[in-house]
C-alpha cells in the first residue's frame, strides 16, 4: 500500500492538466450595493464630519453612471455592530434574491468611518477585518467588490496599492469569480478628511475618478483599473503635505477572467461637461450649492467628459499661482465645452484623522514637546538597582537618557541609544535604540530598534523592529520588521513581518509576512503569508504560502498543506497528507487516503474488470480532483473460487461534459495478495483507466471504460498472468490492455 501511495506522487502533474475549463458566461448583470456611514467611531475617537456625505456621494455616482438601480441600494448610515450585522445579512437576502434570476451578481460594500488595524470602528464597537472578509466572501455574488474609507484599511487588502498586476479585471460578459478589495490607506497608515473638499481625500478622488477623470482610454468608460490608479495618485499628491502625512491607497484583487471590469460608464448620463483639448491644470468643479464635486489635474492635448447631474457649476482652473473660473449649466441632453476665465485664490486645509484623534492645532503643535523632552541625558549608568545606580544618585529621580548601561542586578533608564548590560533586568520607560542584554529580563516601554537578548525574556511594549532571543519568552505588544527566537515561545500583540522560531510554540494575533517554526505550536490569528513549520500543529485564519506538520488548520488557503490531516476553510492549491478536509476546494488538488471536501465528490462505485469479477471503490476529493481506494477479488485462470485479493489508491480527474455525461482519468496502483495471504505480497498491478459514465439518477450512474495494465513484482520475481483478456506466459513485466464496467452511488 506504501509503494502504491508513492507510486502515486508521481502522477499528480500530468493529472493536474486535465483540469476543465470554465463554463459559459451568464447573460446579463445585475449589480448591487451597500453603503455604510458611520462618523462616531467610539470614545476618545474624534467624530467625523463627512464619513455619511462620502457614502451618500459614492451611492450617487453608482446609482447615476454605475448601473445601480435605487432599489438594488441598500444604506446605513451610523449605527453600531448589530446594526451593521443586520445591514450584511439583508443584503446577503437581497444578493440571494436576486441570483435566483439567472443573472450574474456583482455586489459592492462601501464603508467610510473609523478603523484600527484590527477592524472597523463602529461606534462603540469593533467589527474585525478577518470578520469582515468572511462576510465578504459568504455573499452569493460573482464578483465582490469592497471599498474601505477609513485608518488602517490597508490591514484588510495586505497589499500596498500603486503596482499594476497583470489582467485581473473583467468585462461584464466574462464568466468570473472573486473579489476586489480597494482601502484609502495602507495598514500603518491614517486617512483623511478635509473641510475644503467636504469629505475624505480617497473618496473624493475614487469619485472624481468615476465621473470621468480616470477615463484614461477615452472610451467614455471607467474601469476598476482606471478608478484606482487615478485615486492612488490623487490621494498621495493631495495628502503628502497634509500634517497627518501621505496617505497610500492600497488593494487586494483575485479576480479571474480577461479584459476590465467597468465601473462607470459616462455614456448613461444625459449631462456632460467636455473639458477641451486646451485646457490645463488643477480643475475644481462645484454645484450651485459650493459642493467639490470633481478634482482632477487636466493635461493640454485631449479631451476629458465628465459625467454630471443638471444643474450650474463652477469650475476653477489652478495653473501655477494663478486660478482661472468658469461658470455653466448642464441641462438634459447638454454637452458643454469649457474655456478659462477669472482668478481666484486657493486657502490651505486642515486635516482630521479617520481613526486617531483630533490633529493639533498650530498652537499646541508647537507648544508640544520633542521626543526625550524633559530627560536628562548620561553617557552611561552604573550600579545595581533602580535608587542604587547612577542615573538616581546624580539625577535626583529625572528621567535619564544613556548611551552604555552595566548593572550588577537590575537596570532603569528612560531612553536607551546604545548598549545595556545586567545580572537581573534591564527596564527602560522611552525608546531602545540599541541592544539590551540581561540574564533574566529585558522591558521597554516604548520602541524597540536593535535587539533584545535574555535568558529569562524580553518584553516590548511599542513598535518592536529588530531581534529578540530568549530562553524563556518573547513578546512583542505591536510588531514591525521582527525576529523573534526562543526555547519556549514567541508572542506578537500585531502584525509581524519576519520569523518567529520556537521550540515551543509560536503565537500572533495579528498577521505574519514571513516565517513560524515551532516544535509545538504556530498560531496566526489572521493571516500568514509565508511558510508555517511545527511538529505539532498549524493554525492560521489565512493561509498564502504553505503550511507543513503533523496537522495544519486554515480558514482561507492558497499555496500548499502537507502534514497527517489538513483541514481548510476555502482552499486554492495542493492538501497532501493522509487526511485532507476542506469547506470548498476552488482549484487545487487533494491527494489523501482521505479526502473530504464538503462541495466535492463523495462516490462509491461498485464494478468487475478483466483481473478482479468484484471491486469496491471509494471516491473523494474536490469537484474535478479526487482520491480513489479501491479493494477488489479475483479469480486467476484455472484456479476454482477466489484466488486473490487487492487493495489499491489512485488519484484522478473529473471532466463533466454535460448533466449526465462524465470522464474520469486516473491512475490506480493495486497491491496484490494471495487469498490466504493477508497483507503479505510483492505484486503490483498499476493501472491507466479511462472510465466514461452517464447519470441515470441523482444518485445513480453507469460507469465502464478501457485500462492500461501493467504488473510486476517488486523483488523482480516472474509474475503469472490474472487477467481474463490475456493468455500471457509468466514473465518479470506483464502489459495488457482491459476493461472494467460497474454503478456509481
């Protein structure tokens, strides 16, 4: 059975190949949305002022150019978890409903408001992004298209935006699956809001960019490609000398299928403002009520149409120091073209952040103190505890800088640039800039750059970047580029990007861009992209590269799980191991004693070939890849009742054609064994069928189809013929071609 197994191995590239294609595309498109607004993002939160405008603007532009019907819009504006919980499972009810229609879905999830790096803020509440994109994946949609407007964002995307991919998106006609995640922010980043524009920079842009402004290809359409990369660059310019900082919008995009996915499509509205060849520099368009409607930088050489309602506008041009202003109406039916007019000039801005506190104003900023401030500094300190070193006895209790630190038992400092060295601990209240060395413990309450080394552990209670070892423990409250190595274990209260290696186990509740080793235990509470190593167990919520032990648990796998029993949530690439358990295998191949996937194959065939007059087999495995074990007797020529027995493993293809018609490609390796013999036999049957079968019932098929044989025995004795189709002598390496016909249950 072992030989068969790794026989087996062998086979699964060539199998891989006969993967089917995609089925035809669906006939028409629905799209639907839900807009979510919250200002209050909880106590010592600042309250927005424009997260419910941004919502209701971004449903605007949808509903006119975007191919969303108002009643196909669902919106919540404020409200708390529960309320947002409600608000996902309507909309869940109203996708279902409408995918009842045969038509293809596209469902779209906008939210502006708060956020952390752990999940949206709402209110009072939090709802986690690993949450989040659990909901997002459970919508029966086609394509999922989420859009966060808030801190932090980035968290959910995990990919820093501004990188074109290769083709990702899709026309509407296309048959595709997936999801688009678009965030204002990378994941360490704040987003912003601003008095000037009466709303958040991204959305501002994202919308600008759907009336038009991003229509780079001039086809009067506006792609998911296009609207991205015009708010990238929008957001980053306009917020790069803000006092919050850049702002880099980022995304996340699995989507399959050829050509764009268009969002906006400027051709369906009945006003359009033309934008002549002419015409150049920063534009500002606003309504008759003052409302920013669209911002872009216009370029002399081509002209640029935006999509508007009716109405008057002002548009002022920014050249230089110089502002230009024109004012027009849009009436049904209308195209106007704009010329330059009179000056005007344009005040700076003040910022608020979407998920810190309110910015200081000029007067406190500069009142602020510098980092150290108040610190007395020492080139060293000596002496055996705190009360008892240097940095008290000539200091009188100030806090105190050093550059080098040596301590008999434990050590204090405030702020560490440099090297400190004890017997017992050493504590430092500011930022480590440097090394800590200590036989029991290391602790900093701020930053740690530089490396932590002790016997006992190391404690880092700011942003950790660097190295910590340990014999006993490690933790790192919130990390950043880390290396943490221990005997017992390792613990990061965030994100880590790095390698975490333990003997004993290794724990982050956020997400892990790099490497987990352990003897016992990796756990990732979100996601892991990298490579998880342990003896004992593999648990991570998310899954993009490869998790090997002796078991291995992932929500959301792409890449690889190798170990005894894997079990997945949603997976996209290879289980390999004795037992293999996914929810949904969307590609991927699972080769296993025991493959069970919940929307898969789960068949049990009943049949007779040339060498076997009774075999039952077992089929599992994902809708187009399985494992088949196959136990089967037969009667060799001239011998009266059974003569012997097999026992065999095979891995295959499934290649539906129609509702009832079917191929199965496999190849099954067979162990024979003497009837009274038990597990005692050296001869292999190794076999290349080719099975076609038609679905008489919902539970019942025909099945039957011709083989390749091949025997030998693996000691290289001479094997004698048990085939029913072959009078072949006895020799070291039989070859013959069968059949086998039977029902599949």
């Amino acid at each position: 059975m072992t030989r068969s197994f790794l026989f087996l191995l062998l086979l699964v590239p060539a199998l891989a190949a006969a993967a089917p294609a995609s089925t035809a595309p669906p006939l028409s498109v629905r799209r639907l949305a839900l807009l979510v607004g919250v200002n209050d993002g909880g106590e010592g939160r600042a309250r927005l002022r424009y997260a419910v405008t941004d919502a209701r603007s971004f449903g605007d532009v949808l509903e006119e150019l975007g191919g969303v019907q108002p009643q196909d819009t669902l919106l919540m504006m404020e409200g708390d978890r529960a309320a947002f919980e409600a608000a996902l499972a309507r909309f869940k009810a109203m996708l279902t409903a409408a995918r009842r229609q045969g038509t293809r879905i596209e469902a779209l999830l906008y939210y502006s408001g708060h956020s952390d790096e752990q999940g949206l803020l709402l209110q009072k509440d939090r709802f986690g992004y690993r949450e989040l994109r659990k909901a997002l994946e459970s919508l029966p949609a086609d394509v999922r298209i989420a859009i966060l407007d808030s801190c932090a964002s980035g968290t959910l995307a995990r990919q820093k935006g501004g990188v074109r991919r290769p083709a990702f998106m899709v026309d509407a006609s296309s048959a595709v699956r997936g999801h688009a995640i678009l965030t204002s922010s990378s994941e360490d980043e704040v987003s912003q809001e601003s008095d000037r524009i009466g709303g958040s920079f991204f959305t501002h842009n994202l919308v600008s960019g759907l009336r038009g402004a991003a229509d780079v290809s001039g086809d009067g359409r506006v792609t998911l490609h296009e609207a991205y990369q015009f708010a990238f660059h929008e957001t980053l310019a306009r917020t790069e000398e803000t006092r919050a900082g850049a702002q880099h919008p980022a995304y996340d995009i699995e989507l399959a299928g050829t050509g764009d996915l268009v969002m906006t499509d400027l051709r369906s509205t009945a006003a359009v403002l033309v934008l002549g060849e002419l015409v150049d520099g920063r534009l500002f368009v606003r309504d008759s009520r003052g409302r920013l409607v669209v911002e872009l930088k216009k370029y002399a050489g081509r002209t640029t149409e935006l999509g508007l309602q009716k109405g008057r506008y002002t548009v002022m041009r920014k050249v230089l120091d110089q502002t230009s202003q024109a004012e027009f109406e849009l009436g049904d039916g209308g195209r106007t073209v704009l010329a330059a007019s009179a000056f005007r000039a344009v005040q700076g801005e003040l910022t608020a952040m979407r998920g810190g506190g309110p910015l200081p104003t000029a007067e406190s900023a500069s009142a602020a103190p510098a980092a150290g401030g108040g610190h007395r500094s020492r080139f060293a300190n000596v002496g055996l505890f705190p009360g008892l070193q240097t940095n008290d006895l000539l200091n009188g209790g100030a806090p105190v800088d050093n550059n080098l630190s040596l301590s008999m038992g434990v050590s204090r400092m405030a702020r560490l640039d440099g090297v400190a060295v004890a017997l017992g601990a050493n504590l430092a209240s500011d930022q480590v800039d440097g090394l800590q060395l200590a036989v029991g413990a290391n602790v900093v309450r701020g930053d740690m750059l530089g490396a932590q080394v002790a016997v006992g552990g190391n404690w880092a209670h700011g942003k950790a970047e660097g190295v910590q070892a340990a014999v006993g423990l490690n933790v790192a409250r919130s990390s950043g580029n880390l290396g943490q190595l221990a005997v017992g274990a390792n613990i990061s209260g965030t994100s880590l990007a790095g390698a975490q290696l333990a003997a004993g186990g290794n724990w982050t509740a956020g997400s892990v861009d790099g490497l987990q080793v352990a003897a016992g235990l990796n756990r990732v509470k979100d996601r892991l992209s990298g490579l998880q190593l342990a003896a004992g167990m593999n648990w991570a919520a998310e899954a993009r590269g490869a998790q090997v032990s002796l078991v291995n648990v992932g929500g959301d796998v792409r890449g690889a799980q190798v170990g005894l029993v894997n079990v997945a949530g949603r997976m996209r690439g290879l289980q390999l191991g004795l037992v293999n358990v996914s929810r949904e295998m969307e590609s991927g191949v699972p080769v296993g004693l025991v493959s069970l996937v919940r929307d898969g194959q789960f068949h049990v065939e009943a049949f007779g070939n040339d060498f076997n007059y009774a075999n039952t087999a077992l089929k599992m495995g994902s809708r187009h890849f399985y494992t088949t074990l196959v136990v089967g007797m037969g009667t060799a020529q001239g011998a009266r009742g059974p003569s012997h027995w097999s026992l065999g493993l095979g891995l295959g293809a499934h290649l539906p054609f129609t509702e009832r018609f079917f191929l199965d490609v496999d190849a099954v390796s067979n162990t024979l064994y003497g009837w009274n013999m038990k597990f005692e036999g050296n001869r292999l049957v190794h076999q290349l069928r080719l099975v076609a079968g038609f679905q008489v019932a919902r539970d019942l098929a025909l099945i039957g189809g011709p083989t390749l044989n091949v025997m030998h025995d693996v000691n290289g004795e001479p094997v004698s013929n048990v085939s029913r189709l072959t009078r072949q002598a006895a020799g070291d390496v039989l070859l013959w071609p069968g059949v086998q016909v039977g029902l599949r249950i």
